[in-house]
C-alpha cells in the first residue's frame, strides 16, 4: 500500500499570504565562525558558540551586519530522490553561497509537513522533517546499502511529485531504522541516549501522535476513537506499550534528522554561511502540539476551537482570511503558554543562526474569529502582550537574531513593538513598485535600515513573473525605474537595487537568481493544493550565477 496523504479534516490552515500589502507602515547577518560525506559535527562547531558581530551602523541591541543571502528551501534543490534533502546538493549550494560571497541562506519551517505539504503547517513545533532526510548520507553511515538507492525512479527534475517521493523515501527509512539497532553502540549509543533525555518534552508526545496517526489511516485527530483523542494519562501508558516499535522509529527519524541538520549547518557555518529558519506564530490543528497540548488553546469542552486565527477583510479579500489555526491561551493559561514558547524559541535557536518570525504582528495584536464561522468577516482584534515573551525571551537566552515579519495590517505599535528589541522588520520590493510611486515606503530607496529586502518572498511570484503579469502601467514604471532593456536584464537590475539599499540584509529568492518564470513560484496563498512543488535544475545554476552575485555584493558592501 502507497504511503497515503494526511487527511484534510482538520483544518490545517494555509500559509498567511500576508504579502498583500493591504495596510503598511508609515513610518544585521552573522559572523560565525570540507567532501560533504565527510564532514561532520566538531566539538568546536557542535558547541554553538555564536560569535554575533554588531555592525558599526546597525541598532546597538541588533547583531547584524551588512550582507545578504539567497532564500531557497531544501525540498527545491536538486538530487536523485524526489525532492531536495540534506545530501550532497545541499553542501553543493553551500559552496556555491560561499563562492557568491553570500553570508545567508534563509530556509523555510523544518517541520513534518501534513495535509498540502505546506511547511507552515507542520505535525509538530519542534521535530523535523522526515523526508529531509538525506538517503545518500544513510548509505554513508551503513544505515542503507548502495544497492538501495542505486535505481531509483524516474521523478520530475524541476517539481516535487510529493505522493511519490514519499512512498519512495518511506520505503528506505523504514530499511535503515531496523539496521539502526545493530549499529547503536558506543560514542552513537550515547550521542542518542543522550538526544532522548534532551528532547523528551515534545519527542514522546510527537512519536506517539505520529503513531495513532498510522493507526487510524492518516486521519485527523479529531476523528479518533474518543480514548485516542482524548488520551488519558492510563490510555497514554498503554500506548506507549503498543506501539513501541512504531514510537522507537520516528525517534530514530529525528535523531538522524538532528545529526545531518547539525552537520548541514556546521558546514555552512564553516563558510561563513548563516541559516535563517522561519517560525509560525501559529501551529496547525493537527499537530503533536495542539493533540497533546490541548490546555494551551482556547478549545471547549469536546476540544474544539472557540476561535481561530485569520486575518480581517481588505481590498485583496472582501471576506476577509479564514487560517483555521487554533489561538492560544495567552490569558487564562498564561504561564504555561510562555513556557511552551520560550521552549520552542530554544528549539529554534538549536536550529537557525537567525530566527524569523512569521506574522510578528500577532504579538501585539491577532484577529480573533468565532470558530465555526465560514469568513473572517466577525473577527476583532485581540492584544496578548507579547511585550512580556520576547522580555522573558531575552532574560533567558539573551539578545538574538530575529527578523520580525511584519507585512499586512501593521500598526504604529506594531513597529513599536519590533524596534523594543532590536529586530529588523521586512521590504518586498513588489509591493513599492506597485503603487507606480517613487515615495514609496517599499522602494529600496526609502528602506530603513533595521529592515531586510526582499525582492519577493516564497508567497510572492518570481520577480520575471510579476513583471510579465503586471498591468501596463507598472511594467512602464518598472522600465522607467530600472532603465533595462529585456526581462532578464530589469530582474537583474531589480535585484541590485534591492543590494545597493539601506537595509542591513538583503535576500533574494532562488528563482530570482535565476531569473524564472511564473511556473517556478514557490507558493499560492489560499490554495491548498499543487504547492510548494518548486525545484531548480543544477545544471542551470552555473559560474556566471556566482560571480554576478558576488561582483554585486561587492559593490554594495554586503561582505558581512
């Protein structure tokens, strides 16, 4: 039987879309600190020792310097088995960044993807992605034989069939977990012992969700028997029991997920490459996290959402946007809510170099929507004082690098919030060209320097795209503006405006590197389907790639 879907009955809500630009304000990266089969994880790199430089011009609370990156998630690189992972590409696209002179590579959520393989709506806050997993990197360590993945299928060299891949990947993690027994003794004995005592406060809950969910056929929680839904604490000890073997496989998943992530991200850290992560404000209904955490959101007493999340109508929806995602108890359970945030935060600073934080807004105010409503039209803005956890977040860990997405519905305490503590917010340069306004606040122009530019984002089409789609008065005012000659050369041109403005970090995503079309776009908000599907060519990405963005970074001293 093929690996199945998760089933679309929870209501897992879409990515935001937040870069329509209904309502916008008026109003640094890292230093840190090689055959990619090779490296591994030192006791210096292991350490995490940020070395975080404060840049002559930046905020005094902010560590960033002037640099910039490329946004390009692992499932879009290129490789044998379906979809990008963390094998041999990914050191590859390193090495192309380093020889670009590029100080980022912005990644999307980690997190195992559910219902439309959207990462922002993972089965879990803290674990990762399964099918991220590098297959060649088993071979590597004995997990798999070269027998194994010596004829694989034939997939789609520029998508990501997801169905397929995965059935494909399942097949080989399921080998290489009943070898891992055979081979757990010493220093990786330990090493993994030692990743179960330091991730038993989400790992347990997780494994076990992950389990009921392939009992009940990928369902949604929901739709358990009540004793699985419900779970009590007697349920939960006999679970556990049953089904062991289904639990000991998705720890074994995410310990080797954390051994090559760790050593991904050392190697870049190696080059002078910072990983930016991204994390949800919200987590999905169907997730470990809400199943076994149903405490912390606002759920009555048969579990289901008293209000979710959403955004309020605009010009760009009449009606307004219905997410889904459940709100947290951020008053009448407010201690264990912190808690449970500041526990995730410390998951991400595990993870990333630099923390983005997607919809920042929602820290000072969300849009509450009565659950059970078909729109967002009856929602009303709710204030959770976000003030305190990011207070709490810096008493604990100390400043941090974190970008404050701050695209839609932003308010002067909104900015107010996010300059508090030092987090630079973001520009898409999409938006500013389309107000055919030269006093725009989104043309690089204008930029502020705590921001970081983009030319767009994964919600956004490629920059060739947009253009091609635009109305004829943008597309003058873009030729006006850039003073190009042909597509190619206005992306181009686009790009280095974004380089050459006052934002302390500019970033670029891959297909704009590329200078892609429309069929290359990353993301769709509001559909749920045939998303996230993006993958480059290798043999598209060549020499000349690297020595523009690198004689570009250059000039607009971006070095980092």
């Amino acid at each position: 039987m093929g690996l199945r879907q998760p089933d679309a009955g929870c209501h897992q809500g879409v990515d935001d879309g937040e870069v329509s630009r209904s309502a916008r304000p008026t109003a640094s990266p890292f230093s840190r600190r090689t055959g990619w089969q090779d490296f591994d994880v030192t006791a210096e790199t292991a350490s995490r020792t940020r070395r975080l430089c404060i840049g002559e011009q930046a905020m005094t609370t902010t560590p960033f310097r002037r640099s910039s990156g490329v946004l390009l998630h692992l499932t879009s690189l290129p490789g044998r088995y379906g979809s990008g992972d963390m094998g041999e590409e990914a050191y590859r696209f390193v090495d192309f960044l380093a020889k670009a002179r590029q100080r980022l590579w912005q990644v999307l959520p980690l997190g195992p993807t559910g219902y439309g393989n959207a990462p922002y709506s993972a089965a879990s806050a803290f674990a990762g992605n399964p099918w991220l997993l590098s297959l060649d990197r088993l071979v590597a360590d004995g997990l798999l034989d070269a027998a194994d993945v010596a004829n694989p299928p034939a997939f789609p060299v520029q998508t990501v069939d997801f169905g397929w891949m995965m059935d494909y990947r399942n097949r080989l993690l399921r080998k290489a977990y009943e070898r891992f027994p055979a081979r757990r003794e010493g220093a990786l004995a330990e090493d993994y012992h030692k990743f179960l005592a330091e991730n038993r406060h989400w790992l347990d809950d997780f494994a076990l969700f992950m389990a009921l969910k392939q009992r009940h056929d990928q369902r949604c929680w929901r739709d358990w028997p009540d004793e699985d839904k419900f779970c009590s604490p007697a349920r939960r000890d006999v679970l556990l029991a049953e089904c062991r073997a289904e639990l000991d496989y998705h720890r074994f998943i995410q310990f080797e997920f954390q051994r090559q992530w760790a050593a991904l991200r050392a190697y870049a850290n190696s080059k002078q490459i910072s990983i930016v992560g991204d994390i949800p404000i919200f987590v999905g209904d169907d997730s470990a996290d809400v199943w076994a955490n149903k405490q912390l959101f606002q759920f009555d007493a048969e579990s289901r959402p008293l209000f979710v999340a959403g955004c309020p109508p605009d010009g760009f929806a009449p009606t307004g946007q219905l997410w889904g995602n459940p709100h947290y108890r951020w008053f009448d359970n407010r201690e264990a809510v912190l808690g449970w945030w500041l526990d995730r935060f410390a998951k991400q600073f595990e993870l990333y170099d630099i923390v983005r934080i997607d919809h920042f807004r929602g820290f000072e105010a969300y849009w509450e929507i009565p659950g059970g409503d078909p729109t967002a039209e009856h929602g009303r803005w709710v204030q959770p004082n976000g003030h305190e956890l990011f207070e709490r977040l810096q008493a604990r860990f100390g400043p941090q690098p974190i970008i404050a997405e701050d695209l839609g519905t932003i308010t002067e305490e909104v900015t107010a919030l996010r300059r508090a503590f030092g987090f630079p917010g973001m520009k898409i340069f999409q938006f500013g060209i389309e107000s055919c306004n030269p006093a725009d606040a989104f043309l690089p122009e204008n930029y502020e320097e705590d921001s970081v530019a983009y030319t767009g984002t994964h919600d956004n089409d490629t920059t060739l795209g947009w253009y091609r789609a635009s109305a004829q008065s943008v597309r003058e005012f873009v030729c006006r503006y850039s003073q190009a000659t042909d597509e190619v050369s206005i992306v181009r041109d686009l790009v280095r405006r974004i380089w050459a403005s006052r934002s302390v970090i500019a970033i670029v995503p891959m297909q704009d590197v590329l200078a892609q079309a429309s069929d290359c776009r990353m993301n769709f908000p509001g559909r749920a389907e045939h998303q996230w599907q993006y993958r480059y060519d290798a043999s598209h990405l060549v020499d000349w790639h690297a020595d523009w963005l690198a004689q570009m970074t250059a000039e607009c001293q971006r070095l980092g």
